[in-house]
C-alpha cells in the first residue's frame, strides 16, 4: 500500500487513495486538482502512478 502521506520541498502531499494505470489518467486528475487550487505530484511506483495532493488552509 503506498504511503498516505509524502514530503515534497518541506510540504506534506496527501495520497488522493487511488491507483493509475497510466501517467496520462493521473495528469487527468492532477489538472482538475490544479483547476480547484491544489499543488500536486505525481508519483510512480512499481510501474503504477499515484498522485499526491495539499492545499494551504485559509483562515478567516
């Protein structure tokens, strides 16, 4: 099972909990990640592709 969470550059990613078979499925997903204000990574792993995912928590 991959790691639910990831450091990247000193920031903790999250494991969106899904497997791609594909490095064109995960950009699918990464780009509708992007579009509602996520940073993300994808990650290979044993010939399959996860995606990694954190956003910065507004406060008001």
């Amino acid at each position: 099972m991959p790691a639910l969470a990831k450091i990247f550059d000193d920031r903790k990613y999250m494991w969106d909990g899904e497997v791609y078979e594909t490095k064109e499925e995960a950009q699918t997903v990464v780009e509708k990640y992007q579009q509602d204000g996520f940073e993300t990574k994808i990650v290979e792993e044993e010939g399959k592709f996860l995606v990694y995912n954190r956003r910065e928590v507004e406060t008001q």
